[in-house]
C-alpha cells in the first residue's frame, strides 16, 4: 500500500501534516510506503531530526511549487505543474508508472485545485457522472454522510442520484451501516418544495425502489436522526458544514464559560463530561472526505487540520481500501444506469 500526503497543503502546512503523517507509520505495515510530496528539504529535516531516515516506508517525493488556499484552481494546476497537489494528483492517476502509483493520495491544500487536479490526471470511474465530496459529519444519534460539499456546485438531477448510491455505499462499508436511509436536503418536506433541482432528484430517488430514500430533509433535522446518507449541491453542502463546525465549536466553549462563571469547582469536574462529548462532535477525528467517484482514493482534509486529523485521514483511507468502496460504486452504478431512464419516467 503507497499512501501519498500533500505535505505543503493546508493553513498549518508543512508541520502539523508532517507531524500526522509521521504519526500514522505505526498503522503501515514493512511493506507499505509513506510518500511524503513537497519540499524535499524541508521534509528531509524534519525526516532526520525524528530519527527517521533510515526508515525505508518513507518516500520523499521533491516539488519545487505550492498551490496556495487562494490561487483559482484550474489556473494553478495549468500554471503550477510542479505543485505538490498536481504530483499528487498524477501519483494517484493510471499516469504514473506501477511501481510509484499512489493507492491513496491526501491533501488538506486547495479543495479545488485538489479536484481539478484529481479530475484532470486521475478521472471517473466508471458509470459516475460527477464525482462528489463525501465528508462524514457526527450527530446525536451516529455519524452521518453529506455529500456534496464543494466539489460540484452546479449538479444536474442524475448527479444527485448517483451520489444517493455512491453515500450509501460509503456509509455501509466504511461507518458499518446495514441499510444506509437516504435523504435530500431541502426547506420542507412537502413534494413541491425546493428548486428544480431538488424537485426533480426526488422524483429520480423516489421512483428508485432499490434506494433506501425517506425523502426531504430540513436544516433542523440534520442532527436528529432522521438520515444516514443526506444529499445535497456543492455549495449548501459545504456552507452546512462549515456552519456545523463553527456552532458546535463556539456550543462547547460557551458551555464550558457559563459553568466555570458559576461554580469553578464545578467546571473542574465537568470538564471529563464535555471533552468527551466535544470528541464525538469534532471533524478532526473524521479526517478526510473522499472525493466519491474518483479513479483511485482522494481524500481532501480540512484545511484547518492538525497533525491528528491527517493520522485519522490516513486510518480511514486503509479502511477505505480494505472494504474495496471503489470497485463496488464502479460495479453499483452500472447496474442502477441500466435503469435510471425506467426509474425517471
């Protein structure tokens, strides 16, 4: 297994991902790689100064540029051929010769460059329209896959559809979910609510007796239960998502204030309560999303991530590849494609 990280992506680069990917080695095997991509000098100290260069499971891969979090990703994978995020995106692609092909490459850099990049060198795999991000999201009741957030902000219905059964598949294999429920967020549950868009995907689902689907999905109910799978354009999705984080992460804080304001001692007591809490409701212990339909493994990581959201990134890509999530959307989507003109009338 090659596991390939972006070492100069994200806004605590280069340490905190050297750090988690460092971290992660205890979870390879003798015969699996770590192939560390960016600047080689940089890497290379901090490699000697961990005691670590004689180890043979680190590979460095040297580039010379950097994409930066603000840089339009199309010009910057044009312009920047160089950058760790490009090389990254040709070590996971059929482009790159066996003996260096990445089974999984990470990037906490650029969302967007990350999936021009990976749609650009690696492609679909096949019977997929559009590839989507798939980031799992913790509620009161379990985990919970939304997807897309970012990666396509102006889907057609069909793209919606697919990512019903590409989410299904992801929270069955990788979260153990035997029959994945699969909701589409919209502003009521009403049949006529929502744009076209959302009008027209529901039918698509409802009509689908094979997927699991329960219907609409309000912003209210996106913590209780309700769903398994919620589906839903790039651009909502990740707004719900960054908004999910910034509440849980100012709840917790608050919470934490008011207890202390009142009663010290009690604070002292209560904190066990609310770091375990926080644990369960905090993306760092998700790590990366993976961009569902790519050909080959691409997670994308929370440009704010730490070292431990890069060691957690890189657990779930080996489960991700134990549980073979890819060769099933492949082989998933065929069949449903063999029906979805029967399914939209």
């Amino acid at each position: 297994m090659r596991i390939a990280i972006d070492v100069m992506g994200g806004d605590n680069a280069p340490d905190a991902i050297l750090d988690g990917a460092l971290a992660a080695l205890e979870l390879l095997g003798d015969d699996d790689r770590l192939v560390l991509v960016g600047d080689g000098r940089v890497i290379a100290e901090t490699i000697t100064e961990r005691g670590l260069s004689g180890d043979e499971r680190i590979v460095i891969e040297a580039t010379s540029q950097v994409i930066g979090m603000a840089e339009s990703p199309v010009d910057a994978i044009r312009n920047k051929a160089d950058s760790s995020i490009t090389r990254l995106a040709w070590l996971g692609s059929r482009k790159a010769p066996a003996d260096q092909r990445a089974d999984v490459i990470l990037s906490a850099g650029n969302t967007g460059a990350c999936v021009a990049a990976a749609q650009m060198y690696m492609r679909r795999l096949p019977n997929v329209h559009r590839p989507g991000i798939a980031v799992t999201m913790p509620t009161f009741f379990g985990p919970m896959v939304l997807c897309d957030v970012g990666a396509n902000i102006v889907p057609k219905p069909h793209h919606l559809y697919q990512y019903g059964y590409m989410g299904t598949l992801y929270a069955r294999e990788v979260h153990g979910v035997e029959n994945p429920r699969v909701a589409l967020l919209s502003i009521g549950d009403e049949e006529g609510k929502g744009t076209s868009l959302v009008r027209e995907t529901h039918k698509l689902m409802k009509n689908d007796p094979e997927l699991n689907y329960v219907g609409y999905c309000e912003g209210r109910e996106l913590f209780n239960g309700k769903t398994d799978v919620l589906i839903t354009e790039g651009f909502t999705g990740n707004v719900v998502l960054k908004l999910a984080e910034g509440l849980a992460a100012g709840l917790f804080k608050t919470i934490a204030h008011e207890i202390f304001e009142i009663d010290p001692e009690l604070a002292m007591k209560f904190e066990p309560v609310v770091k375990s809490i926080y644990a369960k409701h905090d993306y760092h212990e998700f790590g990366g999303a993976p961009l569902l339909g790519a050909n080959g493994i691409c997670l994308i990581s929370h440009g704010s991530s730490e070292s431990r959201t890069i060691t957690a990134a890189i657990r779930n890509a080996i489960s991700y590849i134990e549980h073979g999530v890819n060769d099933k959307i492949s082989e998933l989507l065929g069949v449903v494609e063999q029906r979805i003109g029967e399914v939209a009338e």
